[in-house]
C-alpha cells in the first residue's frame, strides 16, 4: 500500500485531548493529523468541569475569549458543589461554596463548565487555522514503528477502504478503551472497576425545583441511589450519573452496576427519583454506560508512541480532573515535540514527558477516587484514600521533577501555588503588570520560546540572555519593573524568589525551569548557555 500522505504527528483521536495536541503543535508551527472514528462531534451535552491551569492553556493558545462565551451561552457561572437527597430534598452538604472564590488571587483565568460539543468545534478551528488537518470518520487500524518515523494504516469506518500514513511521531489520543495502549501491551495499575456506571442524558423542566440557587454540580445520595446532576443555565437539559444503586452510606442493597437496565423507562424513573418528583415529565436524550475506575498506565511511551489523556489514566468524575489532566497531558508534550522537530532540544527530551507527567496522573486519580470516596461511595468503606488536597495545589500547584529542570531541590510537591514561591518545577506564578497595552498576566509573557524574567537590578540578565542569542534565537527575557513591564505592587522578585538581581529562565510551558537569586558574575553567558544546553538535552 503506497503512503497518500506524511505528516510530523499523527494523532489518533479527535476528542478533547486530541484536538488540544493538535491546537497546541500548531501554536508552536508543528502540522498534525487527527484522526477520529466519529464521522462528526458527538451531539450529546456532555458538560466537562474545566480548571483555571486548562483556561490558562486555553488563553495562550488564544481561544480563551470564545470558550467562555460559549460557557455562557450554557451555564451559570460559578456556583456551589452540594450534595442532596434529591433535587426537591433537603441538602445534606455543601462541599463548594463558590467555584471561583479565591481564583483572581492565584489566576487571569475563572474555572468554567462547558460541554464538549460546545468546546470542541472551537479546539478544531483553532487546530485547523495553525496547520492541523483532521479525517472525520477514520480510525488507527495498524501502526509499524521504523527509525525515523511509524508507518500507520487509517480505515474509513463506514468504507472499510483503507490508507497508509507516515509520520515522524504518533499520539494516542484514543480514550479510555485504547486499542492501541492493548497493542503496544501496555497494562492498567490500579484499584479496577468499583462501579459499571449509567449517564442519562435528558431535557426536563427542572427549575421550578432549583430557583434561587446557583448548584455547578449537584450530588444525589438517597437510600435508592448514589449520582450526580449537571444541568444546564435553565435548569430544562442536562445528564444525571448515576454511581450506584441501593443506599450508598449504609451499604444497604449495594449494586455496582447501574447500566444492566438502559431501558427508556427505567431510565426516566432512575431521573425522577433523583429530582424527587414522581411524576416529572422526562425526555430521554440518551444513555451512556462507563466504568468507575482509577487507573494508570505503566507507561506513557512506547518509542516514537506517546499516549495521553484517558488512554493512560482513568479516574472518577468526582472533581472534574479526568479531562483537565489530558489537556495538560497534551500541552507538556507539545513544546517538547515541537523543540525536537525544529532541532532546537534534543531527542532526549521526549523521555522527559512519562517523566513528569505520570506523577502527577498517578496523583490526581487518586486525588479523584478520594473524592468519589468521600462524596458518593462511603459503602465503600475504603481506608486506603489520600488525604483531600487543597484543589488549588492539584490545580496549579503541581510540581515536575527531570532533566528538564535544574536546581530541582527535592521540596514539597503539590502547594498551593501562592507557597511555590517560583521554585523550579513549579508553574511561574501569576501576577499582573502594567505594559503600554494595558494589564498583562505574567502568564501572558510564556508559550513559545524559553523567557528569562529579572529586575531592574539584574539588568544585566537581559543582557546575557542577548548575548548568546545566537545560540538559542528563542529565548526572550523581560525586565519586570520597568518602562517595558510595571510591577505596580512591587510583587514580582519576592513572588519569583530571585532578590533583586536574580534572574527566573520559565519553559514554554509555564514551568520555573532554573532560577538564581544573584546578579549575573563575569561568566554569566557561560552558565545561562550551559544551563540551556542541559534543559534542550542538546548533545553538545
């Protein structure tokens, strides 16, 4: 079969990890190819919980504007997490008071929901206008991994006609059925399936019973089942999850499997005694059966084969972390891919991707079962839980260890980012300046190239970093504190750990890669070019 086409990066799915892979290589000029077995976006409103570190990712590749409007188009903003007996029951806890409270101090970005249907055409457009090509209707069905690139063979699903593609990378992107993760025998740890769960997509008149109050997501526990509502701004169309059946704080007639029956009329009745009113009118949309898991894989690579997303962690909903976490999945590997592709890093940078990106999925699982655990499943019984984390620190306080930082000092990983105090492999914090176009986060300076951050006093920093321009043409340093870039509180040295001749050298990701708290001494070209040879891995 002869190659009809060659791309840089195959990636196989285009759902919401896939389409962010795709969206963040071409940000960094890097084409790419999905493709997706669904011949068009699935229509049913499956609404996702997105975090601020995902609308700040969203906000650097420039999309953030359209995704919260359309966020507004179809829901509330902000809201409380609470759990119910029903929806005309009384409360029984109040878990969230305000998804946004504290956010501004820590964040540019506000944490939203917006369903997938509604996100993904905008991830697609934003792909397609940098250079991504995307083949609705097609599915991987084979893949040869040879020296310099994999060899992959597509199916039209509805033809059966197949077509060879050549690529120098693939991502899987695939969810989390993978087929290919089973191909390449790459194995699941974990805790297994403690549930076969049910969603039940539907449209009902809802609000006479939520007026007044502003609920994101809404847990039911009641003595015939265990769940959880996400309704739209109306309160007419939502889905209710349901967990468990049978009274999940005693144990008291437990069933795991929720989806043996999916029969329009159990299905209405599964939503009427979630809302508490017998005879509420319910138009069943669809139905869905999921398993509650929270797994890992043992590998994040497999050669010229990166997997990410639900293809290599599986965890609860419970606190939204499932979509969130493939979303950053996606973003650590694209500048590195894109770094290695343009000849700026070294090969080896791509080891550094299961590197720093599997503590942190083997963390946020058990962050999610944790919270399963506690809000929904106490039948469990279970002991073996994480204490709960400061969402803040799950959020935006992770912290990466590999070669791909230096002056790792081995601290605390998961702060809250307002302690990281800009300490290597932790995300820059967020501050606002001042610049002549108007307030800029220091997020905003980040994305492509590495940026070297000092102050008026280490002057000579930005110097440096000129000097050897040559070298590294995307390096970019800023003098915060200047006519260039306000610091009206005076915050940023202290924020950034660096005194005030210090210097903080931040990856395109976001990530404090190095940091010195002197000014620079006579060899400082020497050492920001060595430090910078050791970041991109470069051979010499």
């Amino acid at each position: 079969m002869a190659v009809e086409h060659e791309t840089q990066v195959l990636i196989s799915g285009g759902g919401l990890v896939g389409l962010s892979t795709a969206m963040f290589l071409a940000a960094h000029g890097i084409p790419s190819l999905v493709v997706e077995r669904l011949k068009e976006t699935a229509q049913l409103p499956r609404a996702a919980f997105f975090h601020m570190r995902t609308l700040e990712l969203f906000r650097e590749a420039g999309i953030e504007p359209a995704v919260r409007e359309q966020s507004e188009r179809e829901f509330m903003p902000d809201g409380q997490v609470v759990a119910v007996e029903s929806l005309k029951g009384r409360q029984l806890a109040a878990f969230i008071a305000n998804l946004n409270e504290g956010v501004a101090d820590v964040s540019p970005c506000r944490r939203l929901f917006l369903t997938q249907p509604g996100l993904e055409p905008i991830l697609r457009r934003r792909a397609e206008e940098g250079g991504a090509s995307v083949m609705m209707g097609h599915e991987l069905s084979g893949v040869v991994q040879q020296d310099n690139g994999v060899l992959a063979t597509v199916k039209n699903v509805e033809t059966g006609e197949e077509r060879q593609i050549a690529a120098q990378y693939l991502v899987c992107a695939e969810g989390g059925h993978s087929r290919l993760r089973e191909q390449l025998g790459i194995a699941m740890d974990g805790r297994g399936i403690f549930s076969r769960s049910l969603t039940i997509y539907f449209r009902a008149d809802l609000a006479p019973y939520l007026t007044g109050r502003n609920l994101s997501i809404i847990y039911v526990v009641n003595p015939t089942l265990s769940g959880f509502f996400r309704l739209d701004k109306n309160s007419q169309r939502g889905f209710f999850a349901v967990n468990v059946l049978g009274n999940a704080m005693t144990g008291e007639n437990i069933q795991t499997d929720a989806s043996l029956d999916v029969s329009e009329e159990r299905l209405i009745e599964l939503v009427r005694i979630a809302a508490g009113v017998p005879d509420l009118k319910v138009e069943v949309e669809g139905a869905a059966r999921w398993r509650c898991t929270a797994d890992l894989a043992q590998r994040y690579r497999d050669g010229r084969i990166f997997l990410a997303g639900d293809a290599v962690h599986l965890m609860p909903p419970t606190g939204g972390f499932g979509g969130n976490t493939g979303v950053h999945d996606a973003h650590n590997l694209a500048w590195k891919l894109a770094m290695v592709q343009n000849g700026t890093a070294g090969p080896a940078l791509l080891d550094t991707y299961e590197t720093e990106r599997r503590p942190i999925g083997h963390f946020t699982v058990e962050q999610a079962y944790t919270r399963y655990v506690t809000r929904t499943a106490p039948y469990l019984g279970a002991k073996d839980y994480q204490p709960v984390a400061n969402d803040f620190a799950i959020e935006l306080g992770y912290r990466y260890h590999s070669p791909a930082i230096v002056g790792d000092d081995g601290a605390q990983e998961h702060l809250d980012p307002r302690q990281s105090r800009g300490s290597p492999g932790f995300r820059a914090p967020h501050l606002w300046l001042n610049s002549a176009k108007g307030p800029v986060s220091t997020l905003d300076l980040f994305g492509k190239g590495f940026v070297l951050l000092t102050t008026p006093a280490g002057k000579a920093w930005s110097d440096t970093a000129a000097a050897i321009a040559e070298d590294f043409p995307d390096l970019r340093a800023h003098i915060v504190g200047s006519a260039e870039l306000a610091d009206p509180r005076g915050e940023f040295a202290a924020a950034y750990g660096i005194g005030e001749g210090g210097a903080s050298l931040v990856r395109p990701d976001g990530f404090v890669a190095w940091r010195c708290t002197t000014p620079p001494g006579a060899d400082a070209a020497e050492e920001l070019r060595r430090v910078l040879g050791r970041l991109l891995m470069r051979s010499s």
